[in-house]
C-alpha cells in the first residue's frame, strides 16, 4: 500500500512536471541539459541579444549563457582565451579586426560549407559588413562569421539647441548661414566652437565630444573619420602594404592637425583620456552640443528621459575636403573551434540569420545586416537615426584586420595621442613615425613592404 | 605515510610480522636529512613548477620570434635580436627614464613624508591610536581603487581636487586636468603613490624609533644636548638602516608599479606616464610579442635584481658602523 502510494505521488509529480515544463517552454532544455556559452562586449545591443536569445532557448531547448566583458578588456580577455584555446565561449561576437588572426590562427570555424548547406547566402548581408565581419582575406570568399551587429560612428546632436531662435540668429550673425547638422568638419568646427563655452539655461556647455581614449582603441577610432575625409589610407591599393606618402601623405597630416584643432578648440575639459561611456556621459548631463559615438548607443540616448526624444539630432560622419567615410565598428558571430558544442552553436547561427529573428534584432536595440531588415521600404521610418545609420553603413572604411591588428592599432593609439593629446612633434612626424612602426610589425609578420 | 610514523615496537593489526619489520626497517633506513627532504618536497616541487619553471620557460621563449597572435607562424630562434631590439630602442630608454623619474621622486617624497609623519606618531598625545589608524588607511587600499577615485578626485569639472587649489590660488578649477597635461600628470602620479605608501613607510621608521633605548637620550640630556642636537646625532643615525630598508621595498615596488599608474593615467596623456610595466603589459597581452616580451621581463628583472644587490651589501656596510 506504501509502496503504491510512493509509486502514485511520484506519477502524479512527473506529470505535473511535465505539463509545467510543457508551459514554460524550457522542457526541452531541462531535458537534453544543453547550453551554449556566447561571449561578448558588456553593453547596451548585449541586453538587446539576450531578451532575443530567450526566443532561440524556447525553440531549440538549448540554454543561453553569457560571458559579457566590458570594452576596455574586451579585446585582452577574449584574445587571451581564444590564443589559450580556452573552451569558454562556444559562440564568440568578435571584433571586425580579428577576423584576420582568428582565420590565420584557426580560432574560429570556417562557415563556407556551413553556409551551403543550410543555404544561407552572403549576398543578403549589406556588403560592407561581409567584409568587415565575415571575410578573410577581405574580398575573398572565405567566411569566418556572420555579420551580427552592424554599426559605425556617427554623430549625435541637442535638436533642442540648435532649434532655439535666439541661437539661431546668433549662429547666422556670426557665420552667414542657418545653424543646422553639419555636412563637413569645416561646418562642424565652426558649430562646435560657436557652442563652446556659451551658456544655456544657465549653464556652460562646450561644442563637442571626440574620442580620445590612450589604452584600446578610442583615439584611433576617433581620428579616422577624419584622416578617411582627408585623404589618409592604410596602404597603397595597387600596392599592398606600401605605405610611405599614403598613411603619411600631407593630406594625411592636415587630417591629423585637423582633429587636434578640433580636441583644442572644442572639447570639454579633463577629456584626455575619453572613449563610449564618457561620450554618453557627456550629452546626457547637457554639457555638449554634439557627440561622436557608435550608432549602438543610441537607441539607448534616444530614450533618454533628459536628452532623448525630441531633444536629439543624428547625423553621418561630416565629409572632409577629399573624401566621405566613416569608421566601421561592429562585429560578425563565430563559432569558436574549441568548442565542444559546435553543432549546436551552428544551429544557432543558423537560427540568427532567419529575417524574422534579424527584423526583432532591429526592433530590440541591436542593429541587423541583413539587407531584407535594412532595404525595407519602411526602415528609414524605423527609428530617428535608421537614415543616418544606413547612410553610413554606405560609407565606411575599417582599421587593419590583419593577423597583427593589436600592434598596429597599439602603434596608431601611441602616435596620435602623443601629437593631438601630449603635443609631442608635428602631425607629419606622427605619422612618418606611424609609417615606421607598421613596416616594422609587417616585416615581423614576413610581409613584403615596398618603400615606395 | 601512516606506516612510517608508527612507532616501532606497536602493534598494527592485520599486517604480518615480516611486512612490520620490513616498514620498521624503512623508517629506521630514513635519517633526519630524508625526512626533512621529505617534508620540504611538495614545496620545492610547487615552487619549481609555479617559480623556476615559467622563469626556465621564459627564457627560452626570449630567444625566439614567438608572437602568440600570428602562432601560425614557425617558432624561429632569433638568438640575442630581442634583446638588441630592446636596448637599442629609444623608446624603451625613454620609458626606463620615465620609470626612474618616478621612482626615485615617491620615494624620496615618502621617505621624507613616512620619517616626518613617525616622528610625530612616535609623541604620545591625545587621539594618538585614532591619528595613527587615519594616517594608515590609505595603504590598506586596493590601488585600483585608489587608483579609481583618485580619478574622480581629478576629474576638472567636478573632481573636489580642481576646486580645492582653485581656492587657494585663483586658478579656474577646470582650467587645469591633473591627469591630461605633460606637465601635471607625472607629479599627480607621485602624489598619489606618496598619499598610499608614505604611511608604510612611517610604520617602518616607526620600528626604527622605538628601536632607540631611552637611556641615550637620558645621557644626551644630561650633556644638554639640544633637540636638534639629539636628531642628528642620535635619532637620524640610528634609523638610517630602517629608512634604507623602506627605501629598498618601495623602489622595488614602485619599480614594478603598473595598477594604479594604469588606472589614472594609463600612461598618457600620449606616453608621458607610460612606465617600463606598461611598456611590458602592452607588449606581452595587447600586442602578444611573446619573445621580445619575456626578454624585457629578464632585462627588467636582472636590472631590479642587480640594483637590490648592490644596495643590501650598501645597507650591510650601514648596518655594521
């Protein structure tokens, strides 16, 4: 009889189980104990993967886990694990310029033979992506990552400011023409010193927030949108790796002297060493006119209760006097090859790159690549900075992604904060120096390095 | 193990004669030196394998190209280029110059500021345990975070620091950034290594002071000597060996000094505060040189190792007058 009782509880328990599991949706999970580890920067379209993921894990019954590093340690902690070849993260969302190391290294799965089969095609992600995020070598067919997250610089503005008519007038008086988003860095400059140090609603503010954080990558990410503008390139195109008189060509150097104009004339002081979050920082306590920053960010600043909504502008990187680029960022999903769940880290992928998951990716905060989300007829109407995002993802142009990325972009930061923040030499020598330093970490990497 | 501690003459249930006295045999075979090898191997063998081996593993990996974000690439052994590399790179000397300015300024500062502030603790007043406690909480910090505030502290819009020399001199408080500007940002990093090791080295005076019987000053009294008198004659000289002692800890430490420095700075504005730890940092985890970066570390290594040497025998000599 005891037994039977035992025997009639426990029936009953696992079927009330059951039916509890069936309702939640993580039966399967539960039941196969699968998990997935996917690493990633600590931010805002973080927040935005992990709401989407819950729809992935309801699906799939396999848990999501996540390893979310902040910025700052983002590329030390998950380089380190990939070069350990740790078994940390199954799934990695990694940065645009290590697609090159992480090919040459073997860190990440090769998708191409994925990609046949479950018929996922490269030519319905935005172009500029593909190579950004997907291709080593860049061009070739050979895909290491599916675009993820798509984004660039662009720029953020107080709406509010510039539609005041007392301001207005000012502006026109002073420089004979309306005050509106700038269209070059000339037009930027004057904006940005007109807003310096002028008061509003009684408080000081200054004309602009750039990058110029020492220790990653902030005062490189910065300063190529306007070397791009200017005439800088990384290497010669008809001559790979040739880079004396193209990275250091005079224009080059009036790009450089240009951006230390700007950091002098126009910035709020103490930001020597200023990178995303002090930006964001920044035009959410109302202390600048504009801000450069990652189109990641604003959705969030878009909802900000202070400076949000109506109060805030977009615009695209401004054009300089030879050229309209802007700085991609952004980062393509991979497979890491140490991972003991490949399988199921590829249904993932697989799973991602369906349009209706890409069109909630959008909706959510995270920003798609996948041209049936960006080309729709109603995405400009999406969001207030969907135009300006589209538009530059039109327009940009990224760091190396060479297998040697880290040293190259630990030379750039070294030369150009020592110009533009330490005042150290002229911009010509930074970037004759800069020259000197690349040809070295190339010659170290068995490149052929032409002079000229 | 349980066998070999057991007494000779015990019985140990269950184990044949021959088996005991083959164990009795055994620890009676082992002599004081063997056991005490056997009681310091585990030791010996972490060490070796946490200490000796990583230093032997680093050693070879200084003779080669090694560069663990292209480990694609065949291992080449490039004989001594790593080190010619390094000592025939201005921007490592300037680095060195940088570490050296650093390093001998806090401590210089922390040696006059620990000695004067012992000096004082060594008085007994009223609230002398709570001074005592106040003047040694900084160095019972974590310096990052110290490293952390003190960032806040400088911030030049609403950092307190900014404001407070504003009060005194006049100077807008965000006219000036105490970590952004050449001129400003080496002494901010001294001021804040001496603000959390001056106390260390008031502890070590300290000692040093107390370490003074009463009876020579009772002596220098009834020659009337005077107070300065007794500082230079008695006080200063016998706590020189104390002071070279704190003055030793510290120029090792501040040598190595990467956190805090890393934290307020990170070695800008462009590479004014870049000390030799961060040259090796960058070059061994952002750019992972892995050759040219061990043979840093052992350049590093043989000058702080050589330098110490040279200053205990110095410290000996002191010690022996």
């Amino acid at each position: 009889m005891r037994r039977l009782k035992w025997l009639g509880g426990a029936v009953t328990s696992a079927v009330l189980g059951a039916a509890a599991l069936v309702v939640t949706g993580g039966g399967e999970a539960a039941a196969q104990g699968k998990q997935l580890t996917l690493c990633w920067a600590a931010w805002d379209p973080a927040n935005a993967l992990v709401e989407l993921g819950k729809d992935f894990t309801k699906q799939s019954g396999i848990e999501m886990k996540y390893e979310f590093v902040p910025w700052t340690s983002y590329a030390d902690r998950f380089l380190n694990e990939l070069n350990s070849h740790g078994k940390l993260c199954d799934l990695i969302i990694g940065d645009s310029q290590w697609i090159g190391g992480a090919a040459e290294n073997k860190w990440y799965v090769k998708l191409n033979d994925f990609f046949d089969k479950e018929k996922i095609s490269m030519d319905d992600f935005v172009q500029a992506t593909v190579v950004g995020y997907s291709q080593w070598p860049k061009n070739s067919p050979n895909y290491w990552a599916l675009p993820a997250m798509a984004d660039a610089v662009g720029w953020t503005y107080r709406k509010d400011w510039f539609s005041r008519p007392e301001i207005q007038s000012a502006f026109k008086a002073k420089y004979g023409r309306d005050l509106a988003p700038p269209k070059t860095y000339d037009e930027l400059k004057d904006i940005a010193t007109f807003f310096q140090g002028r008061e509003i609603d009684g408080k000081k503010v200054y004309g602009a927030y750039i990058f110029t954080e020492r220790g990653s990558e902030g005062i490189t990410m910065g300063v190529t949108n306007v070397l791009y503008n200017y005439g800088f390139s990384y290497d010669n195109p008809k001559k790979p790796y040739q880079m004396q008189g193209v990275v250091n060509s005079p224009e080059a150097a009036k790009g450089l002297e240009f951006y230390k104009e700007l950091y002098k004339c126009c910035t709020a002081p103490g930001m020597t060493n200023a990178y995303m979050q002090e930006g964001l920082d920044a035009f959410k306590s109302g202390q600048v006119a504009m801000q450069m920053n990652w189109f990641a960010f604003f959705p969030g600043l878009y909802k900000d209760p202070n400076v949000g909504g109506d109060k805030i502008g977009f615009f695209v990187n401004p054009a300089g006097p030879n050229g309209h680029f802007t700085q991609l960022g952004g980062q393509g999903i991979s497979v890491v090859a140490t991972s003991d769940h490949k399988d199921d880290a590829l249904a993932y992928i697989k799973w991602f790159a369906q349009p209706p998951v890409q069109q909630k990716w959008w909706q959510l905060g995270g920003y798609s690549a996948l041209k049936a989300v960006v080309d729709a007829p109603d995405f400009p109407k999406s969001a207030a900075f969907a135009p300006q995002f589209l538009e530059s993802m039109g327009i940009v142009k990224d760091f190396w992604a060479e297998p040697s990325y880290a040293q190259l972009l630990l030379d750039m930061q070294k030369r150009v904060h020592d110009y533009v923040v330490a005042d150290k030499g002229t911009a010509q020598q930074a970037l004759d120096l800069l020259v000197k330093d690349w040809t070295k970490v190339f010659k170290e990497q068995g490149k052929q390095v032409a002079s000229q | 193990m349980t066998t070999i501690l057991q007494p000779d003459d015990a019985m140990i249930p269950g184990v044949s004669e021959p088996a005991k006295s083959r164990a009795t045999r055994r620890v009676r075979g082992l002599s004081d030196r063997a056991i005490a090898w056997l009681f310091v191997a585990p030791t010996i063998a972490l060490l070796l394998a946490i200490n000796i081996f990583p230093l032997v593993w680093m050693i070879r990996l200084s003779f080669t190209s090694l560069n663990l974000s292209m480990s694609y690439l065949p291992l080449r052994f490039v004989g001594l280029d790593n080190f010619t590399d390094i000592l025939t790179d201005e921007d490592v000397w300037i680095r060195l110059q940088t570490t050296a300015q650093f390093v001998i300024s806090s401590v210089a500062l922390q040696v006059v500021i620990g000695f004067g502030l012992a000096l004082l603790i060594n008085r007994q007043f009223r609230g002398h345990s709570f001074w005592t406690t106040m003047i040694l909480l900084p160095m019972m910090l974590s310096p990052a975070v110290v490293g952390n505030f003190w960032t806040l502290l400088f911030q030049p819009q609403i950092g307190p620091f900014n404001y407070l020399i504003s009060l005194f001199t006049g100077v807008p408080p965000s006219s000036f950034s105490m970590t952004g500007e050449v001129a400003l940002a080496p002494w901010t990093i001294v001021l804040v290594d001496t603000w959390m090791w001056a106390p260390y080295v008031m502890l070590i005076c300290l000692a040093g002071l107390r370490s003074i019987p009463d009876y020579i000053y009772e002596a220098a009294e009834v020659d009337r000597a005077s107070a300065w008198r007794q500082f230079w004659s008695i006080t200063l000289p016998m706590t020189v060996p104390f002071l070279m002692l704190a003055v030793l800890f510290r120029a090792i430490e501040n040598f190595k000094m990467f956190d805090m420095v890393n934290l307020l700075t990170s070695g800008g504005p462009g590479s004014t505060t870049e000390l030799v730890s961060i040259t090796l940092k960058r070059a061994a985890f952002e750019k992972w040189r892995t050759g040219y970066s061990s043979a840093l570390a052992i350049i590093l290594f043989v000058t702080v190792f050589g330098a110490a040497n040279i200053y205990v025998k110095v410290l000996n000599k002191v010690k022996q007058r």
